[in-house]
C-alpha cells in the first residue's frame, strides 16, 4: 500500500509539471464516461456468490475487480463464469498474502458467523472494508472491529442501505423537529424469518459436496458435522452461524429508528419467544435452533432533548396490533415489515428503510410542511458506492463502524434476551413436578453494563456476550 501510494503521489507531481505544457481533457483521452486507471478502486471479494453478486453488479465498471474468495465454488459459480479473469481463492487470508498488493478495498458477504475475521483481516492488511449486516455475529465482535477501524483508520461501512436513501434522512428530520412531540416508543416488525427456525439439528453423516470447503465455511465456529440444511441461506436460522431474524432485518428496520432518535446503547432487554411442542406433546429443546417468533423490548436511556424510549421488536409473522388511527383499507406496513413510531402528539408510519413515512391518520398530511432538510444525501447512486467514493476521499460513509457497531450492538443485545427465554435450569434441591419440571430464570428483564460488556442481573447469558473460536482462529486487534 505505501507503494502505491508513493506511486500515485509520483504521479500527480510530474502531471503538474506537464500542465506547463499543455491540458487535455479527460473526456478527450477516453470518450465520455470513461475512468481512468488511476481513479479505480481496486475490490476483492470475501464471498462472491448470493448477495456478494449485487454489490459486484453495483461497483462494476466504476471499480476494479480485483480477487474473488469464495469456500463454495458452487454458490459462486455465476460470478465465475461472468468474470473469468478474476483471480480467484477459497481461503481469505491466502488471498490478502497473495493479492494484497493489488487490493485498496475489501466486500465481505459470507454468513453472519465470519464477517468479524475476514473483516478484521483484511482492516490489518490496510484494505477499506464494505460489511453486509449485521456487522457481527456477536458483541465482543462488534467492539473489536470498532478498537480496529479506529486503529487502522481505514474507511467502513455496514451493508444496511437505508442509510444512504434520502426517505431515511426525512424521516429523521421529520422525528427531530417534533413532528409528533416526544417519541417514548417504536414498534418494529418483520416477516421473517422465511427460513426454518425452531428445528432440531440435522443428524449426521451427510457426505460433504466436492466443491465446498467446509472447514473453512465453518470458520471460527465450532466443528460440526456437515448438512445441507445450513447452505446456502439455512445458516441464519442456527446460532452458531446466524442472529436470526432479528439480526437478519433488524439493521434494516431499525436503522431509521436509531437514526432519527439519536440512540444510543441500549440499558435493558428482555423478550418472549414462542413453543415449539414435540410429536409426543413435550416442549421441544432445539438450543441451537433460533426460535419461530419473538416479540423483544429494548430499552434506551434519555439523550440530549429526547426522553427515555423503548423499541418494541416483533418477527415470525407477530406484529403489534394496527393502531386506531389507520383506516380500515389503508396498508399496514409491507409484505416485509414496517415501522409505527408513537409521540406524545401523534404517530408516523413507515415501511421498511423509513421509506412511504406518514402522519396517522393520513388526512394530516394534507396541511403537513415537511421541516427544512438538516441531514446529509448521498448522491451516489448505491449504499456501496458511497463507500466507494469515500475510500477515494469523496465525502463519508452513510453507516461507518462509529455508527453501525452501536447499532448492531442494540440488536445483538436483543438476542441475548431472545437466547435466555428457554434457558432451562433447575434450581438446587428443587424435584421437577409434571406441572412445572423447569425453572426459567432467563425469563427476566435483563440489565446490561456496557462499559463492561456484561448483563448484571442473570450470569449465563454473558456467554452470548462472546464465542471460543476454533483453534486456529483468533480476534487479536
């Protein structure tokens, strides 16, 4: 990197000196449109298939592709095929040896369970880093990629869209200039999960396929046997590899909710999951199984001019009930989710990304005046090219790690109360009955101490807090 850097720095002295001489346009050399070499970001790819595949389609062209990493060379097969000269690598940490002279910028789109060692990785090599969400799969995560971008300076950004579209900067400005008066709640819902949650874990003895390395795919998670129940989207629906539904959407959904009430950490959580009933009339344990359904409160403390509120997150299909307000034929959110911000003068609806936001009822919209704009708008025309423009030094990030760690952090936390729900434990001395065979400690309100990374009020679930990698990988920032 400083190489290229000395290069470039070479190469805008002697362009001086020659502007004595004469000035050519840009246009003039390379037709319209046309990027130079030199202005090109050079991105490799920690995942190159599913969703890696739309954020190669928004950098192509205006960026260079530089390497492909992918542990399935099945789910990357059309990314291969579409770009045959890409260089291309199944283990991240031999692609930033071999090709990280030629790499300014890394996207990592692998699961949830690995987005916090290729990320860290390729911040040490110096590489900008774009994130999908949710940043990490766990808090201690979170804080190591936030110790490391401070470190490393490098530019960041999460993979939560919302953040650059401008019907999330209105919507906060709307919220921000009282719109409604005082926002003390917020309901946010979702549809998912649409993948199986609430199942027992596949039994062994599946033959791994050929063209996927599973090794690697599980990465610091622990070892299991191989199913095809996890690949390719299964995963978000097992904790060793996933954050469920909550962790799936919520970066999306709540994103403009964080943004426009300036939140912070959150102080308390707790949450209700649903059942899950064996064949033979029993309760079901499937602890590496995420739950159906959840309805989790989250907590946040007064800042600045806003009061205390709290989040009222709703997933499987629940949903808060329709507030009174709404017409009997008007939409209620989308397929996907919505959000129902309430304050102490009126509520706003919005769908997902605080996109189609509105007064309830409707008809105050009529005389409505929307506040005079205060946030910033991208122009870029993607979420990913923000980021792009920002490594080259054209403006920041719409969710840099400052912003997205806290953010995830608040969802994770949720987690933490939607794990402890069926935490099973007797207590000491106590005989199970057939009415009551198990004490549920984990279902309590359960307060948490940021500065120190712990819940205070129940022990066993400050081991979410964290993970034990598998020998041969490490977080050391």
């Amino acid at each position: 990197m400083k190489k290229r850097h000395s290069r470039r720095n070479f190469l805008k002295t002697t362009a001086k000196a020659a502007i004595a001489f004469t000035i050519v346009p840009r246009h003039v050399l390379g037709g319209a449109g046309h990027i130079p070499p030199s202005d090109r970001l050079n991105i490799a790819f920690i995942g190159a298939g599913g969703k890696a595949a739309d954020s190669i389609g928004k950098l192509k062209g205006a960026e260079r592709l530089a390497a492909f990493c992918d542990v399935d060379d099945r789910r990357a097969a059309d990314t291969y095929q579409q770009y045959p000269d890409v260089p291309r690598f199944k283990d991240f940490r031999k692609m930033l040896d071999a090709a990280g002279r030629d790499i300014d910028a890394v996207v990592i789109s692998t699961p949830d369970h690995t987005h916090a060692v290729a990320t860290l990785a390729s911040m040490q090599a110096g590489k900008h880093v774009y994130v999908e969400k949710p940043l990490t799969h766990n808090i201690r995560e979170a804080r190591a990629l936030l110790e490391a971008a401070r470190k490393y300076k490098v530019v960041t950004q999460m993979g939560n869209q919302g953040a650059s579209m401008d019907c999330n900067a209105e919507l906060a400005e709307w919220v921000q200039a009282g719109a409604i008066g005082k926002v003390n709640r917020v309901h946010v819902w979702t549809n998912r999960p649409v993948w199986p949650q609430g199942v027992p874990t596949p039994a062994p003895g599946e033959s791994i396929p050929s063209e996927l390395d599973w090794d690697l795919w599980l990465g610091p998670a622990k070892e299991r046997p191989f199913s095809a129940r996890y690949l390719p989207f299964g995963w978000r629906g097992w904790w060793d590899f996933g954050t469920g539904a909550l962790g799936d959407m919520g970066c999306h959904l709540i994103d403009p909710v964080y943004r426009a009430l300036k939140l912070t950490v959150p102080t308390a959580v707790e949450a209700s999951a649903a059942t899950v009933w064996s064949n033979d009339f029993q309760e079901a344990d499937y602890p590496d199984s995420c739950p159906p359904a959840s309805i989790v409160r989250i907590e946040f403390p007064a800042r600045e001019k806003m009061p205390a509120c709290e989040l009222l997150w709703y997933d499987g299909g629940v949903r808060p009930m329709r507030p009174a307000e709404l017409g009997a034929n008007e939409p209620f959110g989308t397929w996907d989710g919505g959000v129902l911000f309430e304050g102490t003068k009126g509520k706003i609806l919005c769908n997902i990304f605080g996109d189609k936001a509105t007064l309830l009822p409707t008809s105050k919209m009529k005389d409505f005046k929307k506040p005079k704009p205060t946030e910033l708008r991208y122009s870029a025309p993607s979420h990913q090219m923000v980021w792009a423009d920002a490594c080259k030094g054209k403006g920041k990030t719409s969710s840099p790690f400052e912003y997205a760690v806290p953010l995830t952090e608040a969802l994770l936390i949720g987690n933490l109360a939607v794990r402890c729900y069926d935490f099973k434990k007797l207590k000491p001395g106590k005989t199970p009955t057939s009415w009551a065979p198990y004490d549920y400690p984990g279902r309590v309100r359960l307060e948490w101490d940021s500065a120190n990374l712990r819940i205070t009020n129940f022990e066993e679930a400050n081991a979410f807090v964290g993970r034990e990698y598998r020998t041969g990988w490490s977080l050391a920032v």
